[in-house]
C-alpha cells in the first residue's frame, strides 16, 4: 500500500474560496488518486495547526466540512512528537545562517519522509523546498 502525506497546502487549496486554477487541478487529482486507490494517506498535525492557525481558515465558509473531511478512514493523523526535537535544531541551525523562508513544520516534514517506518510514497505539496527535498529522497510529489 502507498502513502500519501499531505502538506499545510493542500488543506488551504481544499477548502480556499480563491481558486487558484493549479492547485485546484492537483486537489482534483489527489482526491481522485485517494478515493479510487487504496492509498494510506498521513496527515503530520502540524500540517493543521498551520491551517487552522491561518487567517485563511478564519475565512472558509466551509470550514467544518474541514470535520468530515478529517473523519474519513483513509487518513491517519501523525503526531510529531518523534520528529520534532530534531527538526527544531535543524530549523534554528539554518535560521542562523540564513533569512530565508524557513518553516519549522516543513522540517517537521522532512524528518518523517527520512522516516522508513513511516514509509512516505508521495507528498503533496505546493512548497518547492519541500519538492526539492522529496524528490531528492525518491519520493514521487504531486
């Protein structure tokens, strides 16, 4: 079985009233390659508290159609509480030496793609860092 894990993005393309036509078209296609596969799909928590800390998820009419969403048997949630004292150092490692759009949670991310328990297959995501690292450990992105 693969495993699909779902970036911040993906949350804000899925339930965002500004349709931006490409991340519209990857969510289409995500939630087809879900719903006709038998996929197992992660979802690292603090993909949510991003989203649900944005102003965007303050705006979304539908948010809690969010709920449901969540509900559905294909996702898993994961806990970062194995990855994050590593990510942290990391993050404050490239903090300081350089200013640019540097994310805790993506760290978070790219310790549990290093993860081989977890076993992550595909990644979506928006973020090119986040592509760049996937594709360097032979994860397909989408």
């Amino acid at each position: 079985m693969k495993t699909i894990l779902l970036d911040t993005g993906y949350w804000i393309a899925l339930f965002s009233s500004d349709k931006e036509l490409e991340k519209q078209d990857t969510v289409e296609y995500v939630t087809k390659l879900i719903d006709e596969n038998n996929y197992k799909v992660i979802i690292p928590f603090p993909t949510l508290y991003e989203f649900l800390n944005s102003k965007l998820s303050r705006k979304v009419k539908q948010k809690f159609n969010l709920e449901t969403e969540l509900s559905k048997q294909k996702y898993e949630k994961i806990y970062d509480n194995d990855y994050r004292d590593k990510a942290l150092k990391k993050f404050i490692y490239q903090f300081s030496f350089t200013n640019s759009d540097i994310s805790l949670v993506d760290e978070v991310i790219k310790e549990m793609i290093e993860d081989k328990n977890l076993k992550t297959d595909i990644i979506v995501t928006f973020d090119e860092s986040l592509k760049n690292f996937a594709r360097s450990m032979n994860v397909e992105v989408v």
